[in-house]
C-alpha cells in the first residue's frame, strides 16, 4: 500500500513541535492544543458511543466553506444511509461553532497528520468511509485508512490553477493520498483534469458539481421574512459590502464620497471579514477624513435609524445582511488569498462587485458568464466604482434584471448535492 514519502512524514514530526512558537493569536494556540488531543476525545466517544454493529463515515472539512459544502452532502446521505453513524472532523477554529451544529454523531477537531495519532483514531471509529472536502487531503490518514480497507473518497473537489499543491514539493509530498482515493466529486471539468495531475486515477474522477450552492440557496431561502438583520436599510439606495479588507474599504469609502454628490441618498452597509476593535477604528478614522458621516457599528444601532454608513461588527450574520442592498460588493479581490464567498449575495438576486484578481474562482466565473458579476480594474478602480455604483442607482429595474440572472444561474447548479450523496452511497455498496 502507498505511503506519504518519508520527507513528508519528516516535516510533519518536525513542524507540529514549531506549531506554539509560531502561533501568537490565543484562538490558535487554543485550536493546536486541540488538535492534540483530539485522538484522546475521539477515542474516548468511540469507546462508548461507537455501535460496531452501524458503518460509520468520516467526514473531514477544513473550515466554514467547506463545511457547508459537506453538510449538504451529509443530510443527502443520511436520506440514503440512515443507518451510518457520522464523524465530523475540521481544522481551523472558525469552524468549531459551525461543527458543533451539525446532524453528526461526533465532531471535534481534526488530528497532526502523524502515523501515530492517524493509526490510534483509525482503530477506535473503524469507519467504513473517510470523506476529505474540496482538496483538504492529509496524505498521512489517507493512506492509512486505505490500508485498513477503508474506502477514501472526496466530495466538492476543487484545484485553482494556481494552487500550491500542483507545484513541487507539495504535489510529491501529497501524491501518495490522492492516489488512494476511490471515487472523486468535482466541482467542473478543470478541476478533475487537476486532480489528475495531482494523482488521482482518471477512470475514479466523476464532475458533480458543487454542493454549496445547494447550501446557500437553501440558506436564504429559509431566513425568515420578518428577520430584523434583513431590514436595516432601504435595499433601493443600499449597497452592501460583504468581508472586506482594508484596501476594498478605502475604495469603497472613496467612491462613496462621490457617489453622495449625485446620489445623496445612497447608503453603504460595510461588513469586514474580520470585524475586530482596531479594525473598526481604523474604518471609522479613514471615513472621517474622507469627510464622510460617521460609521455606525451594528451592534448599536437605533431603533429605525438609517445611517448612511452601517458598519458590520459581528461574524456570521453576513448571509441576512446581504437583503439589505440592491447592490453587492464582495471583498478579498485585492490581495492573493482570492476573493470571499460570491454566492450568497447572488442567492438573493443581488449583482455583484469584486476586486481584479479572483484567483479563477469558478463562482465568479459562473456570475461573470450571466452578466451579474463586474470586476474593477486594477488601476481607476475608484472611478469605476464610482460610475457603476451611479449607473445601478439611477436604474433599479436593470438592477434588479441582472440580479435575478445571478440567481438563475445558481438555481441551475443546484442538484450537486444529491449527486455527491449518491456517489458517496455508491462506494459504500
């Protein structure tokens, strides 16, 4: 049976050991010490809520993204396998809340990838499924469970053209877990000719979509008419920015000074990704000097006020907060990371803006192809976003029209879901 080359396994026993002195954030340092002694806590719940007499698949997902992009997935197949006990394992400590929700029956952080801690959970759940999501394989517990005679299958898969794992050293420390894989969901063609690459048998490569879409139309669906996070502004003069970085907030800031000479009524509600106190600050210093009316932060609004600056200072809201604007703006498309999560302003019929690079994200794609999506220019970004902004306020109906294609465009990718459950079913038959 393959096994991950010995360098790998080498710098996996050097690095975890690393892991504290690099970290310096408490929610981190908190998560590695999790990671630690997860084998402890999921061998402890198998012990006395494993039933031998059940399969039981294991689920991995990395952080909230892919996650939704599993729970879709794990509901469909609950409908097939009702009998499965589920394991749910993710990694990053955004997730940890997000995991706890889940119809699962045990979630908890996922282990180092290390022979040892890999090999002691294997034994305890013994499960008949292992199910990495999007591309977050660990070729440590990949080969490991293939050897036990699990089945190994990923749902969701996705390769960007330029991601890191397609190059040397990473696409020979991993090969040896992608090469175990017994059936792969893809998102679209590219990505399973890149998961080829990466070394997956061609003849176990199946495109099926991509089963967020399931999740976040079904999230917005569900959000109640009458919920007060979707009536904060008047979605006619609205534009709603969604996690944002600091470079999206002094473009949007800018342009809405001038978007206010013509339009002043026009309001902004401006959601960081990461709303913390001295990121706050920082919009509302910036917005003072571009004399701009004061930002006023969510969480102490006024009954019935209207600002014309709305500031985001939670997480996990940003879904509803979208229902407020005719217009969308989604940040990350200024740095390398790549853009954030398109989806759920087009989910509810919004168009959308972004920054130049996306990174070949296939959500921009699709929205780009219906006309719903616009990416400013590198340079005179200001500017273009000061004339696209006036252009949708000036007409609400062609607004509206290009936002409904977005929607339309995800309603024809749903179904992804199903299909990954069915194929998931297929390698447990």
């Amino acid at each position: 049976m393959t096994t991950p080359p010995w360098l790998y396994r080498a710098l996996a026993r050097t690095a975890v050991p690393l892991v504290p002195v690099l970290l310096r954030d408490d929610r981190q340092q908190q998560a590695h010490q999790a990671r630690l002694s997860a084998p402890d806590r999921i061998a402890a719940w198998a012990s006395t809520h494993r039933d031998r007499t059940r399969p039981l698949a294991w689920f991995h997902a990395p952080s909230v993204g892919e996650g939704l992009q599993a729970r879709e997935v794990i509901e469909a197949l609950r409908l097939l396998r009702p009998e499965l006990q589920l394991l749910y394992t993710h990694y990053s400590p955004s997730a940890e809340q997000f995991a706890a929700s889940l119809p699962v029956d045990h979630a908890d952080y996922l282990p180092y990838d290390r022979p040892e801690e890999m090999r002691r959970v294997l034994e305890a759940v013994t499960p008949e499924l292992l199910v990495f999501t999007k591309l977050d394989l660990w070729p440590e517990l990949a080969t490991a469970a293939a050897a036990r005679g699990t089945a190994v299958a990923m749902i969701a898969a996705t390769v960007t053209r330029d991601s890191g794992r397609l190059r040397w050293p990473a696409r020979l420390a991993t090969q040896s877990g992608y090469a175990v894989l017994q059936r792969v969901g893809a998102i679209a063609e590219d990505d399973a000719a890149r998961l080829i690459t990466l070394g997956v048998h061609p003849e176990r490569v199946v495109v099926t979509g991509d089963p967020r879409v399931d999740s976040v139309c079904a999230v917005v669906d569900a959000i109640a008419t009458d919920d007060s996070l979707t009536q904060l502004a008047d979605p006619a003069v609205t534009l709603v920015a969604g996690s944002t970085w600091p470079r999206d907030e002094a473009i949007l800031l800018e342009a809405f000074v001038r978007v206010r000479t013509s339009h002043p009524a026009a309001r902004l509600l401006l959601v960081p990704h990461e709303p913390t106190e001295p990121h706050l600050r920082d919009v509302e210093a910036y917005a003072a000097r571009l004399g701009l009316p004061t930002p006023v932060r969510l969480g102490a609004l006024p009954d019935g006020a209207t600002p014309s600056i709305l500031l985001g200072d939670r997480v996990g809201i940003l879904a509803r907060l979208y229902a407020n604007g005719m217009l969308s703006y989604v940040g990350g498309g200024w740095g390398n990371a790549g853009i954030h999560s398109v989806l759920e302003p087009a989910a509810w019929g919004r168009p959308v803006i972004i920054g130049p690079r996306d990174r070949g994200s296939r959500d921009a794609a699709l929205l780009h192809r219906a006309d719903g999506l616009t990416a400013l220019p590198a340079e005179g970004a200001v500017n273009a976003l000061d004339l696209l902004w006036s252009v949708h306020l000036a007409d609400p109906n062609a607004t509206a029209a290009l936002g409904a294609t977005n929607r339309a465009a995800l309603e024809g990718e749903r179904g992804a879901a199903g299909r990954n459950a069915e194929l998931l079913n297929q390698v447990l038959d």
